[in-house]
C-alpha cells in the first residue's frame, strides 16, 4: 500500500472509535494536548528555528516568515485557542430538526461527525493545531498536509499531538501528518476518496485552485482573500484611515487584510494626505490615473493588480465616482471572504451589505475580525469563500454534517 493511502487507511480505521467518544473524553485529549504545547514550548521553537533557517536561506519575504515563526506568544495562543475548542458546546449528537409524520413514523434530524477530514495547507503553523483540534472535537480523524515550510514544526508539533491522544487512550491515528510534502504525494491525497470524507485547503489562490482542479474528494474552499475598503463620500476620514492602517499592516500576509482601496472621488484628496502621513512610505500603493494625482503609486494599477492577494505591504487603489462602481469592482475582483464599507450614510451601508458577495461584509470596521476566534467559535478550520456546504470562519459545526433517524412500529408504504 502506498505511503499516502496508509494514511488514509489508518484515519479511516481511527473513525469509529473517534465518532463515538463522549465530549468528556474528547475534552481529556485536548485538555492533554493543550498541556503538552505550553510544557513544551521550547522543543517547539527549536524545530521552527529550522523552518525560519530554511526560508531565509530560500528568499522567503519577511511578512511570509512571520506566518511561519513560532514564539512563546503564539504557542500560548495555540493553547488557548485549544482550550476554548474545549469550552465549546460539543455539537455531535445534536438535534437539529424532526418530528412525527402522519403515518406515525417519528423522525429525528441529528448532527454527526463527516468522518476523515484531509487539510492541505501552507506555511501556518498553527493550521495544525486548529484543524486537529477542530476535526477532534467534532469527532474526525484528520489527515494533515502542510507545505514543506514548515515541515519540522509540523512534525515536532504532530508528534506531541499524537503522544497525548496516547497518554489518553485514545487511538494516535486520530491526527496524521503527511511529512512527504512531494507534489505527487500532495496530488495523490487528493483522489483518496475511498478514505477521506471532505478535503479543505487552506492557503492562497495557486494552492487552492490546485485542490479545487485535481481533487476527487469534495472540496470546501477557503482562505484566498483578495479584500476591500471602500471609503464613501460620507464617511469619517480619520475612522477610514485607522480602518486602512488596521487592516493592511497589523498582519498582511493573512487572508483577512485588505489588498485594495476604493475611495470615493470626493474625499480622495484627504484620504490620501492622511494616509501618507501615516505610513510614510511603508505601504506601497498600485493606483489607477487618478489615485496618482494624489499620492506617489509605486505603478499605474491594472486588472491584474487589482485582483492580486498581495500578502504584503502593498496594495491597490481605485478612485470611483460612489457606491455602486465600487460594489461592482468589489464583485468582479474580490474572492468573496471580507469586505468593508467606511461610511455614515445608512442608505449606502445597507446598498453595500445586501449587494456585495461575499463571507463577511463590515460596516465601519476593520476585515481583520474575520476570525473563528473573533466570532466566538474558538479557533476556525479555515474561512470558508464558498456557499456550500460552510460559508465564512468554519467552527465546530462545520465539522459536521447530520442523518436522519427513523423510528416506526411496522409502517410499510403503499
């Protein structure tokens, strides 16, 4: 048996016993997980070490190697974000519909785990403990393939994963790490369908497109993040700078920070003035002919521009004449995760929510917020830029999917 089927085949065989387990077990492995990252902590960085090495000496970008780094800080945050997976509702078992049909059958709409979940993802660390606890508490084996990045953090943290499923009785088969990161291992994963249930990817648009094309395993789509702030003709300019500043340089190489800035011809004049002497220079802007009339563009934006995730400092900009033209370029360019109207007219507020398409459309707010632990889930398998079968940060009980139970006494149809 290959090396990737074995794997497949181990998670499946993991499956029942994972399926049934009570929350209170569940809790006890992760509980025992959380523990074993804090007391661990310094094992951990010394593998990421490794990592950082390897992408520096790769030319990796300095906002990529941030996604990468591991420090106490964040492995605190891994932990935490473990225990409050434990702090939520267990939603396996849910009733979520039914009831008693004419002919006397009694029917019962319940919630249960989809089964093996396969995870391809990039350079994110904490990718791995998210999804293993998510898909753990949901009650799924999980098959995770991280990029070769990140391969020695991945392994010393799914090694320690694993050794406390152990500790706890549990079967170790319930997390698996692909540590071949080969393209034809990676290509291979995705036709194990006689093993995995559902496949998600996360990560930007080359990798999911990769999935979404070669993938006979059902796909849900998720985290490219080609995001918006449209700053309205009314809006509060100093909000709309401080909402721009946020959301491009607390963290731009995550898929909720914008890439793009649409400006109302109106304001554009102090919008721009205000951004520069806010940035000095550390954000590099793409616009189009009239965006250079009031602020130095690095080049004239094209259609390309426009639809890059950027991942970086730097971003694209538009001046369009109100909030119709910038609802249709959010439509024709965005990848549907988050975007952001900066406004005080109530009328455009509502135009720009009901008519933009995508996960999460924010008034006056930073598309940062886009985050299963912001939204109260705990940590998130991911955002989901799809209609099916999740849409926007996926939690627990977009781990799971549900069956009909049937109870008669001896009905029979005619």
């Amino acid at each position: 048996m290959e090396y990737i089927e074995q794997l497949g085949a181990n998670a499946k065989a993991a499956e029942p016993e994972v399926s049934v387990m009570g929350t209170n077990e569940k809790n006890k492995a992760l509980s025992a997980i959380s523990a074993a990252l804090r007391s661990h902590a310094g094992e951990l960085i010394s593998a990421n070490r490794l990592d950082i090495e390897a992408a520096r000496n790769n030319g990796m970008s300095e906002a990529m190697i941030d996604r990468l780094t591991l420090t106490e800080a964040r492995i605190s945050g891994m932990s935490e974000g473990v225990d409050k997976v434990i702090s939520l509702p267990d939603p396996v078992g849910g009733v979520i519909g039914g009831g008693d049909l004419p002919n006397g059958l009694h029917v019962v709409k319940k919630r249960v785990p989809i089964g093996t979940i396969g995870i391809i993802f990039e350079s994110r660390p904490n990718v791995t403990v998210d999804a293993a606890a998510l898909c753990f508490k949901a009650g799924n084996t999980v098959v995770l393939r991280g990029g070769s990045d990140a391969i020695n953090s991945n392994k010393a943290l799914v090694g320690l994963m694993r050794e406390a499923l152990t500790s706890c009785g549990c079967n170790p088969d319930a997390v698996q790490l692909v540590e071949d990161t080969s393209r034809a291992v990676a290509n291979a994963m995705m036709k194990l369908n006689k093993y995995i249930d559902l496949l998600i990817p996360r990560g930007g648009g080359g990798l999911i497109r990769s999935v979404i094309e070669n993938s006979t395993i059902p796909v849900i789509q998720t985290g490219e993040g080609n995001c918006h702030v449209y700053v309205d003709e009314s809006a509060d300019i100093d909000m709309a700078v401080e909402i721009i500043n946020n959301a491009k340089t607390q963290r731009p190489s995550v898929c909720n920070a914008i890439e793009n800035i649409l400006v109302h011809e109106k304001v554009a004049p102090e919008l721009f003035r205000k951004l520069s002497e806010k940035w000095q220079g550390k954000v590099a802007i793409r616009g189009d002919e009239e965006t250079a009339k009031f602020v130095e563009v690095e080049k004239i934006a094209d259609d390309e521009d426009y639809a890059k995730e950027f991942l970086d400092y730097r971003l694209a900009s538009k001046i369009v004449k109100d909030v119709n033209e910038a609802i249709e370029h959010i439509n024709r360019f965005g990848t549907k995760h988050s975007e952001c109207i900066v406004t005080e007219s109530l009328r455009n507020a509502e135009l720009f929510q009901q008519r933009v398409d995508a996960a999460a459309v924010y008034v006056n707010a930073s598309t940062r917020f886009t985050d299963g632990f912001e939204f109260g889930l705990g940590a998130e398998i991911g955002i989901s830029t799809q209609k099916l079968h999740a849409r926007g940060p996926m939690g627990l009980e977009a781990l799971t999917t549900y069956k009909y139970l049937i109870n008669g006494n001896g009905q029979i149809r005619g």
